[in-house]
C-alpha cells in the first residue's frame, strides 16, 4: 500500500510544481508586457483612483523600488499568508474576501452540473456503444453534438430569455430569492436549487455530449478486448459484462480526461454564471474585467488554478480504487 | 463412428468487409469423440480459430454463421434461443484463449472472476463459491494468497494456470483450447500441458486443441485436423499425420520442420560453402551490459537485461543467439545495431573500438557495416511507402551509386531475395503484400547496403510456419554469395542449429553456454540447454506422460 | 519513379473522405460559412451604418432586425464571420504546429527531454483556460492578434498531449528503428516517416483546436476583452448584452450570431466525426454487418445465423 501513497505524494508534488508556475506566470505576466505595469496602471487609471487605492494596488503586484527577485519573493510570501491584496471595485474590501463566497457558490453550481453531466454523459455513452446503430446510438450523438456546438454562455442567454423572460418559469438572477435567509435551512436550500437549476440545465446540455462521445469510444475499444470475449464465453449475462466487465475498465481513461479537461469545461461555467447573474466566481470575473480590477483578476486566477488542481487531486484518489495497476 | 460429444457438418463462416464477405469458413465437417484430444492445425488466417468460436457463438461481429450445424449430443448449437446459449456456454464447453493476459479482467481480482461463473451458473453463495474458488486453486498448484491477486501481478504461466482453473470451474465435459501457449516459453509450456493432460486423466474431459504449431499436437493429440483458408483439407490419426499425412499441405508442413535432435537434413537449408580459411573477427562483444528502470524516480528499480555478454562474431559467419522470452537477446540485438546504448562494456568492430571513436551516435559508416532485419515485417515497413522509397533511402543517404543506376540495383536487390518481377514488387505498398513478403523487403533493404554483418532479430516468427524455411534459406544463401556475416537471433534452437554455425544460449541476461551447432544441440553442458533441446525434442511429452 | 498514388493509404483515406456523409455534409457547411465570410461584406449594407430605429424587429427593410446602435443585424452577423474564422483557424493551425513540435519533440526524443516537456504540457492543461486567458488579454492591447496569441498560448497543450502519445507509439514502431538503422537523420524520420502515418490525428487535432478557437474567442469577446470597435460574431453578442438583449426581449439581435457559431462548430464536428469513421474500418465493416441482421437486432454477444448457404 506504500506505493499507493508514494503516487498520491507524487501527484501532489506535481500539483505544487503547477501551483508555483502558475504563481509565477501570474507574476510575470504584467512585467513581460511592453512597457512597465506600474504606468500601465497608472495610465488607464488616472484620475478615477484615490491615491491609498493606487498605493494599495502597486503593493498587490509588488511593484515597489526593490530588485525583481525581492519583488517576487515579497509577492510569493504575500500569496502563501493569503493576501491577494485589495479589490479595486469593491474597494477597500481585501479581494480574499470577495472570492470567499462567490467560491463557494461556484463549487455548489459548476461542481454539481459537472457531476450530474460526466455521471449521465458517461452512461448514455455506455449505452449507446453497447447498442451500437441502435436508435440510441444513431440518434443521440449528433442531437448532443448540435448542442454542443452552441457557446455556453449563448445557450444560456436563450435558456433565460425564453423560461426566465418569456415564460416565467425560473428566477432572473442570483443563487437564491429575497424572502430567504442564507444557512443552514430547507427554504433556503430549496431556493437554491430553483436558481441553479436552469443555468445548471444549459451546462449539462453543452457538456453531456462531450463526456458520451468519449466514454462511447473509449467502450467500442474496450468492447473488442478478449476478456469481454472470455466474460461471455462464460455465459455471464450481457448486463454483467456490460458493466462490471465493459464499462468497468472504459470508464478508467475518461476519469483521467476528466480531470484534466476540467480547467477547459470550468471556462463555460463561469461564462454561464455572468449570463444568470450568479453571483460565483464568473461573475466577479466579468466585474473585475468591466473596472479593471486586476488584483481581483489575478485573486480568481490563483484560486480557480487551486480549485481545479484540488479536484484533479480528487480525481487521483479515486483512479487510486478504481484501477488495482495504480497501486503496484 | 459411435457417439460423438460434438458434430460439426457443413460449417460455413462469413466476415462482413467494406466490399465482398470473406468467406473464412467454408464446409468444414468433422467429429470429436467423448474423451478424445482432437488438435486442429493451421497457419493465422486458415479459419481455426474461427471454427473455435462458432461454437460458443463467440465470434465478435462482424462475423455471420452462414450454414451448417454444430451438433453438441445431438442438439444443434446454431438454432437455440439466446437464453439457451448463455445457459450452455461453460456448463457443457468451456474455453481457455490463446493470450492469458487479456483473456482477464484487468481490474477485477482473481477470485471474483471465478465466482462470477459460480454465482451465475451454479448459484452459489460467497461462501460455498470461495470454498469452490479454494479448490480450484489446488486443482491447478496456485497457492491460496494468490487469491485476491490481480491478473498484472502474476507471472504469464500463473496466468494461464488461472484461465485453465475458469474453464474447470463448471466441471463441463468438453474444453476448448485456443492456441494456450502460443504466448509463453517453452518450459513453461511444458508445464501447462502437462498439468491439462494429468488433469484430463483425472476429470475425463475431451479437448479440442487448437495451434500452429503441428510438432506440438503430434505429442499429444490423438486426432488431427488441417485447415488451410478455410477448408478442413485433412483429419487424420496423429500417427498419419505425423509421418506425412494424405495431403500435400500436409506433408509439406510436416516436411518444413528443422528438428533440434536427430540428423540433419541438408536439403532444408544449404550448409556454408567450406572455404577453410583463417576466421577473422568481425564483430567483438566484450562485457556488455544493459540496465532499464524500471519505475519511480524516488527508488528507481533496475532490471538488468543484458548481463556481462561478451562473444565474437567472425567474417561470414552465422551466429545464432538463442534464449526465451526475457532473455535479453533482442536487447543484444538493439544494443549492436545501436538504437539503444549499453550500460557498461565495449563492442569493437574491424579491431576498433566504437564507444571510443564514435560514442554519442553511430556513424554512417557503422550504420552501413551493420544492418538489421526486425522481427514484425508488419511493423518494420511503413505503410505509407512503397517498397521502392523503403530500398532507395538507405542508398540516397549512403550516397552508395549514382542516381542513374539506383533503379536497376533495386530491382536486382528484390529478384535477389526471390521477389520477382522486381519491377512490380518496386511498386508495392506494404498492405499489398503477405508477410512473407514484407520480410523479404526488410532483407533486402538490410542488404542493398552490401553490409558486413546483418542482425536478424526473430526474423521468422511472426510468420507462417511454411514459410519459415524459406526465410531461413534466403539468409543462408546471402552468406554464401555476399559473405556477409548473420547474427540470428530466436527463440528456437532447432531453426538455430540448421542456419547457425554456432549458438550462444542466452539465460536472464547471461551467456551461458557457446558451442557450434552441432556439438552444443548434440551435447548439451548447461542444464538450462539441456531443458531447451528436451522441450524441442519429439516425444518428450510421451515419455512423461507414461509416468502419469 | 512514379509511384501509383491511389493505391496509397494516404489516397484511400481522403476518398473515404469524400464519400462520408458526415464528413461530406460537415465540410459543406463549413465552406458556405467561409464563403460568406470571403464575400459577404460586399453584399450586404454598411454594418456600420446607423440605419433605422434601434431595436426595431426584424421586418422586411431589415430582415433579422436592428441593434441597439440601429445597425442591421444581419449585415453585422455576416461581416462578423471574416474576423472570428480568421481568428478561430489561424488559432487552429498555430495550436497544431506547436503541439506537433512540442509533443512531437517529446514524444520521440523521450528521457530527460520528454520529463521536462511533458511536465510543461501538463501543467499548461491542468492551469483553468479561462482566467489565465483573462490575466493576458487584460495586459495585451485588445484586437484579433491578442486574441489569438492568448487562444494559443492557453489552447496548446491538450494538442500536445494527444500528438506526444501517438508519437510515442509510433517511435517505438519497428519502422522507426529501421530508418535509423539505415542512417536516416531524425528530422527526415519526423517528417518523412512518421508525420504521415498521423495524419488523421493531426487533421482532427486541427478542426477540434479550431472549434475550441471560436468558442473560447467568442467567450472573451463577450465579456469585452476584444476590440469591441470592430464587428465580429464575439462583439456582436457583447453589444447585444450591453445594450440588454434580454431585458428589453429583443431576441433578434443575438439568436442570428449564436446560430451561425453553433452552425459553423457542428459543420467542423461532423468532419471530425467522419474523419473517426474512414480511420476506423471496423466500425465501417460493423455497420455492413447490422444491415444483414433482422430488424431490432444488434450486437448481443451471440454470432448470428444466417443461413446462405444450404
């Protein structure tokens, strides 16, 4: 079982290789632009910033009078203790702050349509490559294809101007109604679950067809191996090779690609966001784009950077009880 | 004859292609008798496998059973209902498949592939199925902690063992083998037969065996049948077939096998024409070693493949470099033609040292002495060029002729390897031909180059078993006229003794044992090679069969 | 020497090509919308231009309607396509040609190279698109070179992946070890010998990186990091939502645009599809045979019978 944690540890490390390069692109981007980032700064906000937020912004991306590797060194230690310095639009409220919350709620929404789309995308693909021509098969990819092919956010806006707009059916905006008190209450979970539940549909639309496709493919592979050959030699029955024999193994590299195609797929969850106003770490994004927040920018980058290098983590652990070869 | 277990009449099989349907069965009737052996032989692609499957109705599509009855005790296995089928599979015939690895589920452990069957089949609880599974285990000599092993944690016989222990879960009366050592060593197939045969005696189950290789039915089965193309074009009792059988097919496949012992046949393969001179050192091997990691880069384990070899290859000479699977011979073979660099050690070419003179990457002119022909002739040619591209490079880059003689050279090189009209081989991709064929190319390629030593690595073994010899006899007739020295690398001693002049026996990266072929397959010292020229001598399952 | 070209493995896979309704259908599609973009602009009226009451629905003077500038939306939607494919292929070939180097590089050197490389790819594909995408294009002067530098900077590395694995594969093919035998240079080995043998891999590669092109460049327009002076598909959905589509129910000045994005991914999707059904006989072969099986059956893990032969 050594082995299992010396792999985990490896995959860690290798999460804190990427953690550090993207701290460090974080901290190079502004400096490898033309010209210097503090009269970049300085130029686009001249005259609408108070002088303390000006000198709080300058302290954010360490741009003082020291040499660049004190400067980077100031700026990593700054990032460890959790300072991501001060939010220029919200300001003076630190960006840590801001992110908190709108974290959270990200998690809760762009979390739970991933899941419920890689859980159904992946059984529709082993479906459909069980039956393959059948109507299933012949019928579904290129439905969900088309839907995919439509931009996240766009889904989103029709998704919104017809059952919110038109029909009256969903809520408008934001993660939960006026009449209820966040915490720990049905109402309130509830409510939640009503506003999600919409911009939550259109991700699983735009994304449902990527994961079938490829859990469908991977099974065609898997379905050709001899051991499934062998497992109905058996005379097992087809539900049981279906899934503890096929689908079993197939799913294995999609796990993998799950992982790593999550930084991809979060990109449209957080687009989706500002579409219904929800107030995740999308819609700071926006906000922080619209009054040039960079402090702000830079705060999500770290943490959405975190996020999905904790779920690939996540994903690691559970290869680790999926697949016996991993643990030699 | 009275009372057969299986009755196969008029068998026709059809795949399913982009254009016409590949008739890959086409009538084939036979019998198998209650207790027998029944091995039924054929090259890849003569429908045995085919046939095998048809019986469990196993065959994947895009395969169609056109015609025929399979009569199992009299019921027809080709008009029962669906349900019916998976009823029978495994209680009346089981099947143990040629390749044990993918045969099981990679991450299911061993005991709960077997207690699948059981609770299926039987209807059996955890409990009586893991006393069941116990059994089992000492049916075959596994020890019990291998229990909740997974399959990428045995060895490839263990493997085996644990199919072979499946197939008797049920205890059915009939049990088909597909080619169930073709995948391991000798010895170890040794092993495994021995172990299916003593169970036989003990269980009384029939065996339709399926291989190949003809020289292993004839230790054991009692009747054999022939396929060539889809047609069964002989059944015969083993003694027939074996002093030649019926058919020409037949006797020529009998007629195409070097043997390890006995005399030596001179018409398969032309001995050296003896021209008594000095030998001169061509190629020398002094303590060669090879270490891979293994894995991790926090404790990397090593494995070393080549182990301290050390020999001497002579001016057109042939040397045969024999060892299993492992052995570390196709990494000796890689290491000479440098596509890989060895760990310790020197290889001296013509008296000169090349890890000195050229030590980062070899040379032209090395590349040019030194040539190699790879063991896959599928994987060795790209298949997006003809075979004229894959002879003209190798003579572009060594600037070897003008450009005007290029083209008549090439088609000489390919009539010279009895590929002609080389004109219209020149135009051929490599999907155009058969595997014969394409190894042919690859010696040719190897040898437009006019080079002093060429490598063979298995040369022969991804081939059909008739055209072997022709491969063999080619590489014996280069030497002859180019004297170009061969280093031949196999897995078997009997093909080794007839081409070599010497043989060197490779054992987990170690030499341990050189000699000229017919004194070290004559006289074995080593008890490695005595192992070895037993395995490949006919009658060794007899002789301990009649102990059982 | 001439060789006969059509029997090549290269030739019969663009004539499967050809001859693949998806494929053939997708590339059809596809091509209008370039058509479109190559002429369009001087077929329609100034999409500039302030022509007519904003946010007026579409009607006959204006058959998709007006903004809420008073231009006309579907002279707006066709000038749009010029830039986002421009940007979308371009982005497309770039992240290619860096993943064939990259990847190719790792692949095929392997050892320490491979280590230090793959290690880069990963950490590229693990780091989120989208904020990283942000980060750049908010230092970087707004305008269709920005935008494709941040696509390919951010878009490369899932390339480089897939083009690293198969290049490994292949190396370690006997065809490989043959050519160096013979003393081929490793450049000539890349490019000659193993380039076309991944041809399909990297026409796919191609068509899924520009796919993810237009829609990521989409994306980033909208939330107004393009140069939202100029007209493309991206801008024409930000000013859409700036101008509050959606509240004031003009649904005409985004439905056109979207339609069009989704139109020109689903033509590219279906060539990759094609594409996946010529490289793969199996799957051609697996459908002849369900055309002899009797209605309603499939694959069950039972060979048929089907009696021809008496």
């Amino acid at each position: 079982m050594s082995t299992s944690i010396q792999y985990l540890l490896r995959r860690l490390g290798f999460y804190a290789i990427a953690a550090w390069a993207a701290l460090t692109l974080n901290f190079f981007i502004p400096r490898m632009m033309p010209g210097d980032p503090a009269s970049i700064i300085f130029a686009r906000f001249r005259g609408k910033l108070n002088p303390e937020a000006m000198v709080a912004l300058r302290e954010t991306f360490g741009l003082t009078d020291e040499p660049l590797l004190g400067q980077y060194f100031t700026y990593l230690k700054n990032l460890l203790s959790g300072d991501l310095g001060i939010s220029i639009a919200y300001f003076p409220q630190p960006v840590t702050e801001i992110i908190s919350t709108a974290l959270l709620w990200t998690i809760f929404l762009a979390g739970t349509s991933l899941i419920i789309s890689f859980s159904l995308g992946t059984l529709l693909g082993t479906l459909a490559a069980w039956k393959r021509g059948g109507r299933l098969d012949s019928f579904l990819p290129p439905a969900l294809a088309f839907f995919g092919a439509f931009p996240y956010f766009w889904l989103a806006m029709v998704a919104l101007f017809t059952f919110g707009f038109g029909l009256g059916w969903f809520p408008l905006r934001h993660a939960y109604g006026d009449a209820v008190t966040p915490g720990f209450n049905l109402p309130f979970m509830i409510d939640a679950i009503y506003h999600a539940f919409l911009p939550a549909l259109t991700m699983v639309m735009v994304s449902l067809g990527g994961w079938m496709l490829s859990m469908r493919n991977t099974m065609i592979t898997t379905l050709g191996a001899d051991y499934i050959t062998f497992a109905r030699a058996k005379g097992l029955p087809s539900k049981m090779v279906m899934l503890k024999y096929a689908a079993r193994n197939a799913i294995l590299p999609n796990f993998t690609g799950f992982g790593m195609a999550l930084g991809f797929v979060l990109s449209g969850a957080l687009l989706t966001e500002i579409i219904f106003s929800y107030p995740g770490q999308g819609y700071l994004l926006l906000e922080a784009v619209r009054a040039q927040d960079f402090p702000l920018m830079q705060g999500l980058f770290m943490t959405i950077t975190l996020a999905v290098l904790g779920a690939n983590w996540l994903v690691d652990i559970a290869i680790l009880f999926l697949d016996p070869r991993t643990r030699r | 004859m009275p009372n057969p277990i299986l009755s196969i009449k008029n068998l026709n099989v059809e795949y399913i292609t982009q254009s016409d349907p590949n008739h890959a069965v086409k009538n084939v009737s036979f019998d198998i008798q209650k207790g027998e052996v029944f091995g039924l032989v054929g090259e890849s692609g003569s429908g045995k496998s085919t046939v095998v499957q048809s019986i469990l109705r196993t065959l994947p599509p895009p395969a169609i059973i056109t015609g025929g009855q399979i009569l199992l005790n009299g019921v027809d296995i080709l008009q029962m209902s669906d349900a019916d089928v998976q009823k029978f599979r495994w209680r009346q015939i089981s099947i143990v498949m040629q390749s044990a690895l993918n045969a099981l589920n990679p991450v299911l452990s061993i005991r709960q592939q077997i207690s699948d069957v059981l609770f299926i089949h039987k209807g059996l609880n955890k409990k009586e199925a893991d006393a069941r599974v116990r059994e089992l285990f000492d049916l075959i000599d596994i020890n019990h902690d291998r229990l909740d092993s997974f399959p990428h944690e045995l060895s490839g016989g263990m493997r085996q063992r644990i199919v072979l222990a499946i197939a008797l879960a049920l205890m059915p009366p009939f049990i088909i083998m597909d080619e169930p050592t073709t995948a391991l060593d000798v010895i170890v197939e040794r092993e495994i037969l021995f172990k299916v045969l003593e169970l036989r005696k003990e269980l009384g189950f029939t065996i339709l065996f399926i291989t190949h290789d003809l020289n292993l039915l004839l230790e054991f089965a009692e009747r054999i049948g022939v396929m060539l193309q889809g047609d069964l074009i002989e059944v015969n009792t083993a003694s027939v077939i074996g002093q030649g059988g019926e058919h020409e097919y037949t006797k020529k496949l009998i007629g195409s096998l070097p043997s390890a012992t006995g005399p030596r046949r001179h018409d398969l393969i032309p001995l050296p024409d003896k021209k008594d001179q000095e030998p001169e050192p061509l190629l020398e091997l002094r303590d060669l070693c090879k270490s891979f990691n293994l894995s991790g880069w926090i404790n990397p384990k090593k494995l070393l493949a080549v182990n301290d070899v050390s020999f001497t290859i002579n001016k057109s000479e042939i040397v045969s470099l024999v060892g299993e699977s492992g052995s570390g011979k196709s990494t000796v073979a890689r290491l000479i033609a440098r596509l890989i660099k060895p760990t310790s050690g020197s290889i001296i070419l013509n008296g000169k040292n090349i890890f000195e003179s050229e030590p980062r990457k070899a040379s032209l002119a090395y590349r040019r002495k030194v040539q190699m022909v790879f063991q896959d002739p599928f994987g060795s040619l790209n298949s997006v060029h003809t075979v004229y591209h894959h002879l003209e490079r190798p003579i572009k880059r060594h600037k070897l002729m003008d450009e005007s003689k290029i083209y008549q050279y090439i088609i000489d090189m390919l009539e010279a390897v009895d590929l002609s009209p080389g004109i219209v081989f020149a135009d051929k991709f490599p999907h155009e031909m058969s595997g014969g064929e394409r190894q042919r190319v690859a010696i040719a390629r190897a040898l437009s180059l006019k080079p002093e030593l060429i490598i063979a690595d298995e040369p022969t073994s991804m081939l059909d078993v008739s055209i072997r010899l022709d491969i063999l006899r080619i590489l014996a007739n280069l030497r002859n006229q180019n004297n170009v020295a061969i280093l031949f690398i196999t897995h078997d001693l009997a093909s080794a003794r007839y081409l070599a002049d010497r043989i060197i026996v490779l054992q987990n990266g170690k030499q341990v044992e050189e000699g000229l072929s017919e004194e070290l397959t004559g006289n074995p010292q080593h008890h490695y090679t005595k192992q070895l020229i037993a395995a490949a001598s006919p009658g060794w399952l007899k002789k301990n069969l009649e102990n059982l | 020497m001439a060789t006969r070209k059509n029997d090549s493995i290269l030739f019969r896979w663009i004539k499967g090509i050809i001859h693949n309704k998806k494929a053939l259908s997708g590339s059809l599609l596809v091509l209008s919308f370039i058509l479109i973009a190559a002429i369009g602009p001087y077929i329609t009226v100034d999409p500039n231009a302030f022509l007519d009451t904003p946010l007026s629905p579409p009607s006959f003077s204006h058959w998709f309607g007006t903004t809420g500038q008073g231009q006309d939306v579907l002279a707006q939607t066709i000038s749009g396509a010029r830039q986002t494919l421009i940007v979308g292929f371009a982005t497309g070939f770039f992240v290619v040609l860096i993943g064939a180097l990259i990847g190719g590089i790792s692949g095929f050197y392997g050892g320490k190279v491979d280590d230090v490389l793959s290690m880069i790819i990963n950490i590229f594909l693990v780091m989120p698109g989208l904020p990283l995408m942000v980060i750049l294009a908010s230092w970087l002067p707004p305008g269709p070179l920005t935008l494709t530098g941040v696509l390919v900077i951010t878009g490369w590395a899932w390339n480089a992946r897939v083009i690293r694995s198969q290049m490994m594969a292949l190396r370690d093919r006997d065809f490989v070890s043959a050519a160096i035998v013979s003393g081929e240079r490793n450049i000539r080995i890349i490019l000659i010998e193993i380039m076309p043998r991944m041809l399909s891999l990297l026409a796919s590669s191609f068509i899924g990186a520009s796919i993810y092109a237009i829609g990521a460049q989409v994306g980033l327009e909208f939330l107004g990091l393009g140069d939202v002076s100029t007209i493309t598909w991206g801008t024409n959905l930000y000013w859409a939502s700036n101008d509050l589509a959606l509240l004031t129910g003009s649904w005409w000045t985004f439905v056109p645009t979207g339609i069009c994005i989704a139109f020109v991914s689903f033509g590219l999707t279906l060539i990759n599809f094609g594409i996946d059904e010529v490289t793969n006989p199996r799957l051609i072969s697996e459908r002849n045979w369900r055309k002899y099986l009797p209605k309603g059956k499939g694959n069950d893990g039972i060979t048929p019978v089907i009696k021809t032969h008496a």
